[in-house]
C-alpha cells in the first residue's frame, strides 16, 4: 500500500508528485520510495504487541545477503546528524528519527499480519520480519541515544586506527610525574607509560611548544586481542627520547609559564566589534571551520571580531553568538586554524556574556587556552556557563560538524 502524504511534513499528492516532492527534502529514488510504501492505518501498533520471529535458518546465504540488502537500503533511518544537515527538512534529527521508526513500525506489523493469516508466505517475508525487526531496535536505541546529553565536557578528537594500533597525537597524551597517560576515548581505553622526565606542568606547554615543535607527530599504540596493550609495538615510549632530547628547549618554556594577568570579568570598556556576517569580504579569507560556523547562524545570531591576545602577540579571532531555545552559546574561534574552537554555554536569559568572554580572549593572562585545557579556570562559577567550555578540534570537519550541530540543534 503506497500513502498518499509525505511522513516527513504531511503534504499530500500522487504518488509521482510525492517522489518529486521527496527528492526535494533530500531523498533519494529508493528512499523516497521505502518512505512512502507503508500502510498508515498500522501506526502505532507494533508497540503494543510482542513480536514472535519466525524460524528460519540465519546461517543460510540467502538471509545473509537479503539482510545485508534491507540493512545498507535502510541505513538512512538513523542519520548522523551531518547527514541529517544536508537534508531539507523542518524537523530536528529526533523528531525526523521518530517519523522512520513509525514508517518502519507500519511495515512491520503489515508483514506480521501477514504471517499470521492464511494465505501465501514466503521465505522472502519471514526474512523481511526478522531484519526490519532488528533494524527498528536499532532505531529505537538510536532515538533513546539522540535524546541524552553527550557524556563528558570534552570533545576528544578521535585517534586514527589502524588495524589493531591506534595512532595518536598531543591531544590524547598527559603529562603526569614520571609518566603519560595516553587515552583513546572513542573505545576507552587508557594506557600509562613510564616516563621518568614527565612531569604536570608540560602540560601547560602543550599548545605552544609540543604542538607547534612537532607539529603533526603521532605515536602508536597497540593493544592485543583482549585489550591488553603490547608495549613492542607502540612507539608511545618514543616521549621520553624525546623529553630529553630536547630538555634545554622545555625547561626555558616552562619558566616562561607565569599566571598573571587582567582580572578575569573585563571592566566593560572592552567592545567587540560586530561583523556583517553575510559580508562576503569578511568570511571569504576565514578557514573552512569558520566558515561553517558562520553559515548556522540565523535570526539574531551575530558574529563578532576580536583580537584574541595569545601569549604576546594579537591574533584575529571572532565570537560567534548563537541564541537557540534553550541556551545562548558563544562559539570561539581563532583565524589560526591551529587553535581549537571554544564553545560557552549560557543561559538564554543572562546578559553580557559576549563582554565577558571577549574580555578573556582579549586579557593578557598568560597561557588562557592552556588554562582551558587543564581545566584550571571554573567557567561555570567564574562566568556562569551552563556547562563547562567545550574544546571543539579542527582535525575533522565532520566531527567539527556534527558536534556543534549536536548543540544547536538538538541540545538548543
Ligand atoms: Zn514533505
């Protein structure tokens, strides 16, 4: 049975008009048709019964490659939230998952009845039941997922695999006394190397000496089949050769580090300056993470241009202020494409946020952004954030994507 309505925004039209209409939210031929070929008198049902799967036999290659077909045509049921960007559609990422999962629920309470009644089955449709059943649990789990507050403050940047070894760059290594821990957050694992010239504070240098000096450099990490981690193989040791090889260099940094500076809360003479966002002279030299930041905003959103103070020198830097539902959120961002993006969480209805952090950027204080790093400023109490800052990397432009969507749009 074939609707007659778009499920996504409820137009109604022919079948051919509807194709039309769909390609025009985004979708593709075959997914305008899986959205349309459903029964809608069936909504709602599949929650309330237990769904008993037919035997068949899953080692058979026919089910192998049926489900392996129904799960890549299905794939778009749960989009990422870039995925979700590109289409043209009025509804956030959870609302839009909502409207699959009762596209999916319809199909398969449709073939449930036909298992159940007394004409022609086919093995064709017991598989159907089977895998549209295991996708629509996992669009399930996928919505519960879309709904939770991301976990941690931090956005990690992701370690490259490879293999069984990770590689992993500055961004995942801590300085500890006498040993690093490197993390690989997306897996949670951890590992703690001795490193007997480590030490806390060259933590703070990591920014301006580590990433600069060895720009680019990873290390390996291996672990063994059962998470253990095989210390032959990873290059993570290499620290220490290199602490030392180095040690005139880090001791004169490390005595450079002095925490002063401007009060934190500016004094209020410090303006920003607010930018035509829709100036193309303006964004047209920006790198590609500004420029992406710059295009979500909307209505009132405005974007400043500062000068960000780093260590000495006058960086160009912008705020980009964004209001939503929930939060008005403050998006930092250098002209270095070096440096990592800030985002601040406020309160819709607190004032003056703009002013106090461009006072921040624009302080003398030493060391601000290592500061940040190491978590050695409360924002939440010193300028009453909403969450704690969040370090967005510019390593990849998707992740960059998905992660301020993720608060723009979802979070609001
Ligand atoms: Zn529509």
């Amino acid at each position: 049975m074939i609707s007659l309505y778009c499920p996504v925004c409820l137009k109604g039209g022919s079948y051919e008009n509807l194709l039309i209409h769909l390609y025009h939210h985004g979708y593709d031929d075959i997914q305008a048709n899986i959205l349309l070929n459903y029964d809608k008198t069936y909504k709602g049902l599949i929650d309330h019964f237990d769904l008993k799967l037919p035997e068949v036999d899953q080692r058979d290659e026919r089910f192998i490659f049926y489900s392996k077909f129904l799960c890549e045509m299905y794939d778009f049921f749960r989009p990422l939230p870039s995925e979700h960007a590109n289409l043209r559609v009025e509804k956030d990422i959870i609302e839009l998952v909502k409207v699959y999962r009762e596209v999916l629920g319809c199909k398969i309470f449709k073939i449930k009845e036909k298992l159940k009644g007394s004409g022609y089955v086919t093995d064709i449709d017991k598989y159907e039941f089977i895998v549209l059943s295991e996708i629509y649990k996992e669009v399930v789990d996928y919505q519960e997922q879309l709904s939770q507050p991301p976990s941690g403050s931090v956005l990690y940047p992701r370690a490259i695999k490879r293999g069984s070894e990770y590689l992993v760059s500055w961004d995942h290594i801590e300085f500890k006394e006498k040993k690093v821990t490197v993390s690989v957050h997306e897996v949670d694992r951890k590992s703690i190397i001795d490193v007997s010239s480590s030490q806390e504070l060259l933590n703070y240098i990591k920014e301006d000496y580590f990433k600069v000096r060895f720009k680019g450099e990873y290390f390996r990490l291996n672990f063994t089949d059962n998470r253990k981690r095989d210390l032959s193989e990873s290059t993570v040791s290499d620290i220490e050769d290199l602490l030392r090889a180095n040690s005139k260099d880090i001791s004169k940094m490390l005595k450079n580090i002095r925490f002063k500076g401007k009060p934190l809360h500016g004094t209020g003479e410090i303006k920003p300056t607010v930018v035509d966002r829709g100036d193309s002279r303006f964004i047209k030299n920006k790198h590609e993470y500004i420029q992406l930041a710059v295009s979500y905003c909307r209505g009132n959103d405005k974007v400043y241009s500062i000068k960000e103070h780093y260590n000495g020198r006058e960086e160009g830097a912008i705020i980009i202020e964004y209001k939503r539902s929930n939060h008005t959120y403050l998006l930092v961002e250098n002209e270095n494409k070096d440096r990592s993006a800030h985002l601040f969480a406020f309160d819709k209805k607190s004032m003056n946020n703009v002013e106090q952090v461009c006072a921040y950027y624009t302080s003398d204080k030493e060391n601000k952004r290592g500061l940040i790093k190491g978590r050695l400023i409360d924002f939440k109490k010193d300028f009453n954030t909403s969450f704690d800052v969040k370090t967005l990397y510019h390593s990849d432009i998707e992740k960059y994507k998905d992660y301020l969507l993720e608060y723009l749009n979802i979070i609001g």
